[in-house]
C-alpha cells in the first residue's frame, strides 16, 4: 500500500470513486465482485471508503494495460 505525497492514509468516499474512476456505483460493485477493483473498508454502520492509495493503483494499472495494447495515443 502505497501513502500519498502527504504520507496520510487518505479515504474516499463513493462520489469522489466514482468521479476517479469515471465508473458508476454498479459497476464499481460489480467489479468489487469479480476480484477486478480494490475493495471498500466499513467506516461505520452505514459508511464505506476506499483507500485513495488503492484506487490510484487501480487507475494506473488500467492506463499501463491500456499502453500494452498499443492504445496510447502518443501523448
């Protein structure tokens, strides 16, 4: 796990994820299901987050998958 520049545990709410990501709630879900997307840490009763650490992990790993099929624009 990484910590941000500010070396802070940060979390994430599902908006700011989803805003991320560019994913919908059930996508992120389903994702969450198949094994593919970070999963969230209960914050309280009726409150979950993602680690911002995780998701930018998960970001940059799609933009390298990307880069290998040959899909990177040159830029």
């Amino acid at each position: 796990m990484q910590l941000n520049t500010n070396n802070v545990i940060r979390f994430l709410r599902l908006p700011d994820v989803k805003n991320r990501t560019g994913l919908s709630r059930s996508s992120i879900y389903a994702h969450i299901k198949k094994g593919t997307f970070p999963l969230y840490i209960n914050l309280g009763a009726r409150s979950v987050g993602w680690l911002e650490s995780e998701i930018n992990e998960w970001i940059s790993a799609r933009l390298q998958t990307r880069q290998k099929a040959g899909g990177e624009s040159g830029k």
